[in-house]
C-alpha cells in the first residue's frame, strides 16, 4: 500500500511539473525583440569604431530552395514588393527610372547578383544585372577588389538590394562593399557612393553614438542617406544620430479591414532616443521630441521579423540557404531610400523635409519599445514619437 502511494504521489508530482513546463512554453510565444523565434544576423555588441549590421532572420520559418518557391502553388513566406507597395500607397510601377539607389554595407556578398535575379523573378520584377547597367558591384574604393565572404554582412546585403528592388523597381542599385565593418572603412563606402552618381544611399547598420562634423561621410546635400534607427529597443545608434541623415525606425505591419488594408503598431525592437553629441535638425524644433540634441528616429517602416519581408540569398548562413523571412531596422532603411527614389526630389530636400509634409504619412500611434521619460521617445502617440518618427510613407509625398 506504502508502495502504491509512493507510485501515485511521483505521477501527481510528474503531472505538475510537466503542466508547468507547458505553460511556461506557452508563455514564452509571445512576439518580442528578444523572441527566441529569430536571431541577430551580425554581432551585436561591435567594439569601438565599428558597427554590426541589424537585421534579424526568422529561425522558425526553414528557407525555401529557388527550385521549391518556383514549383506550382508554393508559396514564400514574408512580405514582398506588392504587399510593401499597397501598404506605402507607391507608385513603383511608373516612377523612379533615372534614379540610383546605392547600398553601403560591410565585407563581401559573392552571390550578390544572382539572388538579386532570383528575388526579382519571384516577383516579376524585371532584371537588374550588370549586363543591361541596371546594377554595380563595387569595393570601397570604387574596383572590384570585393572584401572577405562574411555569411551575415551576405544576408544583410541580400536584404537590403531586395528591399531597394521591391520599392523601386524602375531604379539602379549600386552595391557598395566595405572592406571591414569599421566606420572608417564605412564612411569610405557612402563617399564613394556618392561620388558614382547615387541618388539615397541606405546603411543597414549601427554602433555607438559619437561625435561628428560637417566633413561627416555622411553629409551629402543633395542626396537622400538613411540609416538603421537600431534593433534593441529604447537607446541610440549613429549614424542613425548623425543629423546629416533620415533615421528610420520600424514597425509591425500586418493587414486590417480599413479602408488602407494595412495597420501598424511600434515595433518593441526599434531604436530610438536623445543623441548625447549631434545638434537637433531644424525639422525637430516643434516637434516636442523631448531631447535638447538630435532625435532619433524621423520616420520608419515595417521591421518586425514576425511581419518580416521575404529574402533570397544562397550564400549560407547557419548552414542554410534560399527564402528567408527578416525583418530589423535593416529592412526599414532601403525601404525609405526607395521611397526617395521614388519622389526623386533628393536633390531639393534635406532630412527636415518629412516634418513639413507630415499629411503624407501614416501617423503609427500605438506601441512602444521600453520605458523612458518623457514618454514619446518610447511610446507611440499623435505625431512625433521616438520609435516611429513622424510615421511611415502614404505615397512619396513627404520625400
């Protein structure tokens, strides 16, 4: 009998325990900028002088091979460029011919090119290759002396010319490689895409605040650069602070019965915050932003990796290759620079531009991405806010 209730209590005890384990399994599902549902694509903490790429893949969702998504009926999961271009309300079927949209990332993609291809097949996009000048691969210096293969910085890369793609079809990308992810090998690429004709120039990265001045490599008048507002919620990345350029934060984006299709929330993952050396932009002054310097971010765009976007590379990363679904503040950059491609009114606009157009932006009202005073530097509200900025595209009007 002893024997008997010592059997039952064990099975009683089994029971709790596995009840409990299931619980906090199911607890732990919930969407957040630390889900265990995707991973950092760079590193995230780069030492001093030097910065980490910041995207995130979705480690729950198993790539599809090119041969798979092309079979009848498959589908690639994340969103692609109709999807992106009916919820910014753009023009990307006949706007953006003559415009160059350049992407400055770090170490080298060697399949670059061809996922590109594949990415625009999927989508019935028309090519973009070096043969018909739609497309250039340079190194930093303007050669073809590309960097070392880095799996991560090949992701990133991917992400961002298919980001570039889906937004603007009509333009040309030019892929510019950093030999290392150091600022000054990065501040070296955005020169050199300046000097070869580039329209908005996009960088998908981020480290720490710091100084700058008006010999920045960033300062371009006359050209639309963007930068990455960061991924780890409430705090400040440059060159997202840089007041040279257009800090995009990001979003959740998902579909809803309004008369838009599209609603969106702040993504918990974006950057944002006061910068503790750049001087606040002209377009911030009214903006009650809450910060005596430089306010980050201006606008944004989705970046939730659970309402990520499709991308194709098959350079490997983590031993896998093909469709991807990724989100971060990666994607929300090249997708702001096609939108200035798309206005192509670069060459007469600055980064204060959105704060006098705001009727041409969808204001993101709800959400936060931590805990701060004053509130809006984290907190969604009417108007500016720190994570979303002054909201994302409604057309190409405040671009």
């Amino acid at each position: 009998m002893r024997s008997s209730r010592v059997i039952l209590l064990a099975a009683t005890l089994l029971a709790a325990i596995t009840s409990l384990s299931v619980g906090t399994t199911s607890a732990a599902a919930a969407p957040s900028k630390a889900a265990g549902n995707m991973t950092d694509v760079c590193a995230t903490h780069p030492q001093t002088g030097f910065a980490a790429c910041l995207a995130k893949v979705r480690t729950d969702i198993r790539p599809l091979t090119a041969s798979q998504a092309a079979a009848p009926l498959a589908t690639v999961s994340g969103l692609g460029p109709s999807q992106l271009q009916s919820a910014y309300k753009l023009p990307s079927a006949t706007a953006g011919s003559g415009q160059t949209i350049a992407i400055v990332d770090a170490m080298d993609d060697p399949t670059a090119e061809a996922d590109l291809g594949t990415y625009r097949s999927q989508f019935g996009l028309s090519p973009c290759t070096t043969a018909n000048g739609c497309f250039r691969k340079v190194d930093q210096n303007g050669g073809t002396s590309f960097p070392a293969v880095d799996s991560g910085w090949a992701l990133e890369i991917s992400l961002d010319l298919d980001m570039a793609s889906a937004i603007c079809p009509n333009c040309h990308i030019l892929l510019v490689e950093a030999s290392s992810a150091s600022f000054a090998n990065l501040g070296t690429a955005v020169n050199r895409a300046a000097t070869m004709g580039a329209n908005a120039i996009s960088n998908s990265y981020g480290g720490s605040d710091q100084r700058e001045s008006s010999s920045s490599p960033y300062n371009h008048p006359g050209i639309a650069v963007t930068a990455s507002s960061g991924d780890n919620g409430f705090g400040v990345s440059y060159p997202a602070s840089s007041k040279f350029v257009t800090a995009v934060g990001g979003t959740t984006l998902i579909t809803a019965s309004n008369s838009r299709g599209w609603t969106e929330t702040v993504w918990n993952g974006a950057g944002s915050g006061c910068s503790r050396f750049q001087t606040q932009i002209s377009g911030q002054a009214n903006a009650n932003t809450g910060c005596r310097r430089r306010a980050v971010a201006d606008v944004s765009a989705v970046a939730d990796p659970n309402t990520g976007v499709a991308v194709f590379d098959s350079t490997p990363f983590q031993n896998q290759s093909g469709w991807f679904v990724v989100g971060g503040t990666s994607a929300s950059s090249p997708i702001i620079a096609g939108v200035f491609a798309l206005a192509g009114n670069a060459a007469s606009v600055s980064n204060n531009f959105p704060y006098s157009h705001t009727s041409s932006l969808f204001d993101v009202t709800s959400g936060n991405n931590g805990s701060c005073n004053p509130s809006q530097l984290c907190t969604a509200r009417a108007g500016w806010d720190g994570p979303t900025g002054l909201g994302t595209p409604n057309g190409t009007g405040a671009f």
